[in-house]
C-alpha cells in the first residue's frame, strides 16, 4: 500500500503534515516537489531527506517559493513541475492556516487570509495541475479538518475556509467522474503541528503558543501514512482522530446537542476566547 514512481506535488511542505509527507513520499521514489512560502527553508529540507541513507536514489526533490493566496505562484507551481518531471500525477492541497478569536471581535481581514489561503489557494493549485492530473488519471487531495464538517466555535474564519474546501473538491469529483480523477477530501483531526502556533488571533497577529498539549495528538508522520493508504485505496473521504468521529456522530445523531457540546469542548481550552 505504497505510492511510488509518482510526481506529487504538496503545498505547505515546509512544516508539519506537509513536510511529513514530503519525507515520506521521497522515501518511496518519489518526484516530490515541495511549495511554501520559504525556499531557503525547503532547499535546507531537500538536502537533508536527499542526504538520507533510506532515501532511494532515484527519488528527486524541486522546490518551489510559493505562496498559495498568490493565483502567479500557484500557476508557476504547475509549470516549473511539468517542466522538471514531465507532468503530475499528485496534487496534495496542504498549505493553511488557522485562526482563534471570536467573529464579534475579529477584524474582517483576518478572514479574507484564511480564505485567500485555506480556499483560494485549493482552487488556484488545483486549477493549473488539474489538466495534467487528468491525462494520468491522478489524484487531487484537500487537506481540511473536522472544522470543515461541523461549525468550530472561536475557528469562524478557518471553518468556512474548510467547507468552501470540501463542497468545492465534492464538486470536482462529481464533474470528473468519468475522467478516472481521483479526488480525497482527507480530515485529520488535531494533529501535531505548527498551526496552532501560527494561527491568528482578533487582529491578524500570530497566537505564537499551542492551547493544546502537542504530545497527545496523532502525530504528521502517522497522518502522512494514511493520506498514502487513502490515495493507494482511492478513498474519497477521511477522518482521523477520535475526537473528529466523535463530533461527526454527535452532529447526525444528536445535532440539537452539538452546539453546547461543541462549545463546552472547546472552552476548555487555555485562555479560551469563549467565556
């Protein structure tokens, strides 16, 4: 249950579950290419995964500066691969961020980076790879999260972001379902990342800490695996985590509860912004 001998373009590939597949997916024979918005830091990476003795030889590595909000940068994306490796047979839409303040209190452009990056950022990448995904019959995937399936309390922006991401991947799969596309819409859950560490808060600024113990969540290697298995099995949907199945079943089974479930659970959290 491996991918091999693809080209697999990923997108946030300079930290957490992007990176992680970076280094996996090379560790298959893969043509990995690399995007983020720092391409000192993925020239630093590629050399060290290159540099690895379970690294086969015939895995290569291109980096690429791309900031996905950036409709130029993710066109160039597309074409520095195909000019490199001769098309893409993968396209792993990872690139994100998140945010944590209420929406009464947050400044609107905080929402319109979310959007710019968690959706535009999709639709741009998978615009310009898709007409080369399609000639091998490839696969598209969507990072998202369980905020893509049920409303995240203090995550307004970042949930809107992700179900924009999904309806429009649905919508995808629907248009291509004779074209042999393969489209996952893949939901990890809280997983060990800097996204946390990144995500905005009312006025656009890092939150600079995790409210979350990092140790307990599954980690970006372990996720990395299974987007491999559910692209091998062409799955069209995943959801990781317990607490991700748990709100699913609390949403179809028991949905007048899910809000002050919803709430109560992430209240939790220190220096919640949710009294």
């Amino acid at each position: 249950m491996q991918v091999s001998g693809k080209v697999i373009i990923i997108t946030g590939a300079s930290s957490g579950i992007g990176l992680a597949c970076a280094r996996l997916f090379a560790s298959r024979g893969n043509k990995v290419v690399m995007a983020a918005r720092r391409l000192e830091l993925l020239d630093a990476l590629s050399a060290e995964i290159l540099a690895d003795p379970s690294t086969p030889p015939e895995t290569e590595i291109l980096t690429v500066r791309c900031d996905v909000s950036l409709e130029e940068d993710c066109r160039r994306l597309a074409e520095d691969t195909v000019a490199r490796f001769g098309g893409i047979d993968i396209l792993v839409n990872n690139a994100g961020v998140s945010m944590r303040a209420l929406f009464l209190d947050v400044d609107l452009s905080v929402l319109h980076t979310l959007m710019n990056i968690n959706f535009w950022g999709t639709v741009y990448c998978t615009r310009y790879a898709l007409p080369y995904i399609l000639r091998r019959k490839g696969s598209v995937v969507g990072v998202i999260s369980a905020a893509g399936f049920a409303g995240l309390p203090a995550r307004s922006g970042y949930s809107a972001s992700k179900f924009a991401v999904r309806g429009f991947l649905d919508t995808i799969r629907i248009e291509h379902v004779k074209d042999g596309l393969h489209v996952l819409v893949f939901a990890p859950g809280f997983t060990t990342s800097n996204v946390r560490i990144a995500s905005l808060t009312a006025d656009g600024s890092p939150q600079g800490a995790s409210p979350r113990d990092e140790s307990k969540m599954m980690s970006a290697e372990k996720v990395a695996r299974k987007m491999e298995r559910a692209i091998v099995r062409r799955k069209r949907q995943v959801i990781l985590t317990f607490i991700a199945h748990l709100e699913m079943f609390v949403q179809r089974h028991l949905p007048r509860h899910m809000d002050t479930w919803s709430y109560a659970y992430m209240s939790r959290e220190p220096d919640s912004p949710l009294k």
